[in-house]
C-alpha cells in the first residue's frame, strides 16, 4: 500500500519542575485541541485537585476556565497503569476529544505504580529476595510496564500527559574532598519512555495573565515528530500557535476512511478466492 497522509490523535508529553505550568500549559493544548469546547475534555488528576485551582481562572488563550470533567485518582484508588487506562476507557466511552494524564509520574514511583508494585512483591516473595532483578521479569510487573505505552498513546483520543522532573545529585571528590554536585534534571518515569511521544515539551515558565498582560508559556522542544515544530527550539505557546498544531493533526485523510477500503479490498479479495478456490489465500 501506498503511505498516505491521515489524520492522528496526538501523543503530547509535558515535562518540567514544579511551579513551571506543565498542568495549564497541558490545559491549553488540550483546550485547542478540542476546539475550546470543555465539554469535550477530560482530565485525570492525581495531584490532590490541583486541576480544580484552574476552575474560573483566566488563560493566556483569553478564556475564562469553565467548570470541566476530573477524574480524582488518589492513593487509596491506587496508581497502577491499569487504573490509568480504565479512566482513558471512560473517556472514550464519554465520547471526549481529549484526556489529559495529570501527572502519570505517579504510574512509575507512587502507591501502586510500578516502583511501588516491585517493592511488595521484593518483600513478599523469597525468590526475589536472593535476585532482587528477577523481580522485573514478574508477570505483574510487566504487564503493568507495558500498559505504561497504551497509556500515552490512542488511536481514538488526543492524549496529553505531564511528567514531573527532578534534579538529579550526586557527590564527587575534588581535590581529595567530597562535593555533591548535579547531573541535570531527571524524569519521574521510566527511562526512555519519552521517546514513545510524539512531541514532548519542557515547560520553562508559566503561562500569566497578571495585570492585564499575558505572558504565554514557554517551552523547549525536547522530542518532536510534527514538522511544525523543531527540536531543541523555544517557542511562545499562543493562541496562533496551538491553533497550527490542531490544523495540523487534523490535516490528511480520515483513518475510517482508510480501514473502510482496507475492509472493502478484504471482501473482493474474499469474494475472488470463493469464486476459485484454486487459488492461493488470501494471507498468501
């Protein structure tokens, strides 16, 4: 087959500091993704309502944030990607254009995530006790790491997820004392799995509408699939540039489009075999 333009959900990762903006600046792409249209938006927050400070805020795009959908993971419910992709399940089934993951840190190192499941089972099972690496190969173990992919990315809905990072130390010696010195900052999330993204952003300063000027969020561009933007660059996130990146999701022929011929092309070929059972199958 020919390859062909389509159309195609994103798969958006946001990652900074705290205090930089990751969940409004995650708001405002999804905001444009859904054209403005909050109803069309679901958020899941693991941050005790962070998401919910955001409710009747001005945005630098010049809405006033309405009331919009939150699902509230917390600890208790238990932060297991398995959990994470039943709130993507109910999206979908709520007929949303987008779902923002708030902050999917907490699939990887808090109650429940895949830090936290290794642990139990290290301190529950003998065998893992004397092979403390053989715990990864554990069946729980990973079938929740690779649920990690499914949930960042959906063929059906626009995906935003936000990442916390950290300050790496470590302590050298110089001139025969010890120095503790830094080696740069670190995602809270399993190592490489930014690159499964299709465009991810370091947030570097918050989006403001203090005193009447706006003052939009800036990023740099840490990975990046979409020809609109380049790797390593800094862009102002505004209105013109979020409305580019919905025109440019959108742009191409419908992915329906291409299965219903792919399914039509199925039937003849069917037919065709039907007619001369002589001929090879269809898979050959």
């Amino acid at each position: 087959t020919k390859a062909t333009r389509t159309k195609c959900a994103a798969s958006i990762q946001i990652e900074g500091l705290s205090g930089k903006g990751k969940a409004g600046t995650a708001l405002l792409i999804a905001l444009a993704l859904a054209d403005n249209d909050v109803d069309k938006l679901l958020a899941v927050d693991t941050e005790k309502k962070s998401l919910n400070l955001i409710e009747g805020r001005e945005l630098t795009n010049g809405m006033k944030m309405p009331p919009f959908d939150v699902i509230q993971l917390s600890p208790e419910d238990g932060f297991s990607p398995s959990n994470y992709i039943a709130c993507k399940q109910a999206a979908k089934e709520a007929g949303k254009k987008v779902l923002i993951l708030d902050s999917m840190s907490h699939a990887w190192q808090y109650q429940g995530g895949i830090l936290d499941i290794v642990a139990r089972l290290k301190a529950t099972q003998d065998r893992y006790k004397r092979d403390a690496y053989a715990v990864w190969n554990d069946p729980e173990v990973v079938a929740e790491k690779n649920k990690l992919f499914e949930m960042v990315r959906d063929d059906d809905i626009h995906i935003i997820s936000t990442v916390r990072v950290k300050e790496k130390m470590e302590y050298t010696t110089e001139n025969g004392k010890p120095k503790l010195v830094s080696l740069g900052e670190q995602q809270i999330m399993q190592t490489d799995l930014k690159y499964e993204f299709d465009l991810v952003l370091h947030c570097l300063r918050q989006g403001s509408t203090k005193n009447g000027h706006i003052q939009y969020p800036l990023v740099r561009v840490v990975k990046s699939r979409y020809a609109i933007f380049v790797e390593e660059e800094e862009y102002e996130l505004t209105p013109e540039d979020l409305e580019q990146l919905r025109k440019y999701l959108a742009e191409g022929v419908d992915p329906a489009e291409i299965q219903e011929q792919q399914r039509q092309d199925y039937i003849k070929a069917l037919k065709e075999l039907l007619k001369n059972p002589q001929k090879k199958s269809v898979a050959e």
